[in-house]
C-alpha cells in the first residue's frame, strides 16, 4: 500500500503481521525533500560535505545528529544515514509520538549498535538502506523483537563472498541464482538485528536453512517474512 506524504515522497508500508509496521522509500526522494534545491547533494560526488541546519526545509535533525553526518567521510553514507533517520522519525512522530516535533525525536543505540528511540526505548524499531531505498520498522507491541534487512540484487556473489556469509552446509541448500542469495543474506542480517548483536556476532555461527534459522545450531522460533520490491530489491524481517 501506498502512502502519500507532503511534497512528492512516496513512502510504501507494508504491515506482515497486525502489530508490525515497514516503511520504505526511495532515497533520492527524501533528499529532494528535506534538503533545499541549492543544497541538494549530487550524488555523482563522493567526498562528504559539511552540512548545518540552514541546507535543509524542516528542523529534523539536531545538533548533535548533523555533527554525526559531518563526521562521515563519503556522501553516500551520509545520504543513507539522513534519509533512514527522517524515515524513522517520520514514522515515530505518525504512530508514536504525535506531539513531538521531528527534531526532538532521537534515536540512541545500545553497546552492540541497535538502535532505540530515545523518548520510547520500550518500541522495538529496525532501520535498514541499500542503494537508492531506505526501510524502517516499528512494532507496537513492546513485548516482541524485530529486524528488518533490504538488499539490492545485484549479480550473482562469487564464491568469497559465500564462504565469508554462508556457512558450507547454507551453501548446500542454497539455489543457484542471486535472488535466493540476497533472500537468505537478509533474513540472516535481519536476525542479527532481532538479536540486537548486528555483526557482532559471527556470521558462521547463524544458519538460514530452508527459511528456517538456526543459530549455534539450535533452531530458532521466529518468523520471517520477504517480499520483492521493484523487482530488484529484496526486504526481509524476522521478529519473534
């Protein structure tokens, strides 16, 4: 389903299960919307620029988080981290905190690196970027866990890549084509997410197996939902 924000973004939403809500969008979108058309970024550049509050149309980042982005060496990451911090915020300020104004929404991360909503650590949120889409997601019911992964499906990865992600007994079952590659790569980094261990965990240790995940090898009780979007990205969540 398609949801139509102010001034040309469309943000998608997608709701697998009652209590839990995606949203994903185009991040050249974004960029076209937060930032004034003078100080739209090209994305053609790579150094990172030195931004402040006056480069964009709204208050949604304070002045700690655009120090954050000035900290970053590359525009591409600096471009991924503001459009899923709007995304995110957007998405608090809509269903959680409605009173709030965008730049008083903040996102704080715990030892390991996941991420939490300052005001209401107790929603479990998951972002995630690829390429040109950012993604967000929220659950309301504060009991469960969830982590959300988008990929771009590129060509097939080569044998490294494999033996770095996969483990031989994944690579066994795996189908010899990269959608069902990417699929398992993100529904693994999905889990990382639930886990709220990213890549602090290692990867050898966690087994995407016939859409069933086993970890230590163990298997796990979760669910896992993927879906493909514009045909060339795959969104994968697993919540508990």
């Amino acid at each position: 389903m398609a949801v139509d924000f102010q001034n040309n973004i469309d943000i998608k939403t997608i709701s697998p299960k009652p209590e839990i809500v995606i949203w994903y969008a185009r991040i050249s979108q974004i960029m076209q919307l937060v930032f004034h058309k003078e100080s739209l970024p090209d994305s053609r550049h790579l150094r990172n620029i030195i931004f402040d509050k006056y480069n964009f149309t709204q208050p949604f980042l304070n002045s700690e988080e655009i120090n954050t982005i000035n900290g970053f060496k590359a525009l591409k990451k600096q471009m991924e981290w503001i459009s899923g911090r709007y995304l995110i915020k957007l998405m608090a300020k809509n269903i959680f905190s409605k009173a709030l104004p965008l730049d008083e929404i903040t996102i704080s991360y715990l030892d390991e690196g996941a991420p939490f909503l300052t005001h209401a650590p107790y929603i479990p949120i998951s972002l995630s970027h690829s390429n040109n889409y950012a993604a967000a997601g929220c659950c309301m019911d504060k009991t469960h866990a969830l982590g959300i992964d988008i990929e771009k499906i590129g060509t097939k990865p080569d044998k490294g890549f494999l033996k770095i992600a996969f483990t031989k007994k994944e690579i066994a079952h795996l189908k010899n084509n990269a959608e069902s590659i990417f699929k398992n790569w993100t529904i693994k980094e999905a889990y990382l997410k639930q886990i709220k261990k990213g890549f602090n965990e290692n990867l050898h240790r966690v087994e995407v197996i016939d859409n069933e995940i086993w970890h230590n090898q163990n298997r796990v009780n979760v669910e896992i939902y993927s879906t493909i979007i514009d045909n060339n990205y795959v969104l994968s969540l697993v919540t508990d």
